[in-house]
C-alpha cells in the first residue's frame, strides 16, 4: 500500500549531446587562420547531418560503499562498487548501443585501513569463492550474452594476489562466452 508514495531513485550520471560532423574539405591550417573567411558547415547528408550521442551510467545499489572499504563479491555474488555504462549513438533512424560493465573483481577480498593503496588480502578459499563467482558471470552472461573481461589490477605488485585470483577462478568457470585480457598499466607507463 505504501509503493505509491515511494520514489525510485537512480545513481549515476546522463548526458546527451548533439553532434554536427563536418565534412569540410579544407585543412586544418586553413580552418585557424584568422584570415580565412568562417565558412558554412557542410555535410554529406543534408536530411540528418547531426549525431546525437547519450551517455547513461547506472550504479548498482547492491554492494555499493567508499573505496577501500568495500571489495570483491558477496555471497549473491554482487561485485562491489558496479557501474554499468550505456553509449547511444542516434544516427540517420538508426540508435547503436555500446554497454560496459566495470566493478570490483569477484573474488572474497578486502583492503584494510585508510592509508594509501593498502595491501589486498583474500578472504575467502578458491572453493569458497566458486559459488559466488559463477552467480556473478551468470547474471552477467543473461543479461549480455557475451563479456570481455578486461583484469586492469597490477600484475607484479601488491595486488597481483587479486590477479592470480581472478584469473584462477575464470578458468575454472570455462566459459566460451568470456574472454580473459589482462591489461596492466604499469607496463605501458
């Protein structure tokens, strides 16, 4: 009885902008130079010359909480601290869509204390994490059907403990609709 004065509220972030594309044969240098005349932007579809382009991101409220104080994946297997992207891209009647998923890697792991990038720890075994894992991707996989998971941890330093982590347990998952890249930042500094 009470859902009517109940609001529902969504955390996250929208955007929509509409884009002209010029087509303008003209060079760069030519476009700067103050004098060159502004000439009339051209484009080549007349009907539809703009893009209009929206991005909606939308966080999760299951396992939301402050950075260092709330890793890894519950026992529903909710990651922490997701965020879904959607990219929409409307052009010429026709609307693209473009979906990325990021949030905390779904293993049992936490940081302790307040410091500056304190070191990870695994809570939980392998064979206790597995359960958890798999409802994870699954929901993942109905949803999207297909996922590139992209592991962005350090994969030398304090967090490589998460690495080996993750990747065991995506191999013991075995599953054809993911696709494993691990991308480490301090290699391409």
């Amino acid at each position: 009885e009470v859902d009517f004065w109940i609001i529902p509220i969504i955390q996250g972030f929208v955007q929509i902008e509409e884009l002209v594309v010029n087509y303008n044969e003209s060079s760069d240098d030519d476009k700067s130079s103050p004098e060159t005349p502004p000439q009339e932007s051209s484009c080549v579809d007349d009907v539809h010359p703009t893009f209009l382009v929206a991005l909606i991101s939308r966080r999760s409220r299951h396992r939301a909480g402050m950075r260092y104080k709330r890793r890894g994946v519950d026992k529903n297997g909710n990651v922490a601290n997701y965020v879904e992207t959607e990219q929409l891209i409307h052009v010429h009647n026709h609307t693209l869509s473009y979906i990325q998923t990021r949030g905390s890697v779904p293993v049992f792991w936490s940081q302790v204390g307040y410091r500056y990038n304190p070191r990870p720890r695994l809570d939980k075994s392998e064979n206790e994490t597995v359960p958890c894992f798999r409802a994870h991707f699954e929901e993942q996989l109905k949803n999207y059907k297909k996922q590139v998971i992209i592991n962005l941890v350090d994969q030398t330093g304090r967090e490589k403990i998460i690495g080996d982590a993750y990747l065991k347990q995506v191999l013991l998952y075995n599953n054809a609709n993911l696709t494993y890249v691990s991308f480490d930042f301090h290699e391409h500094w």
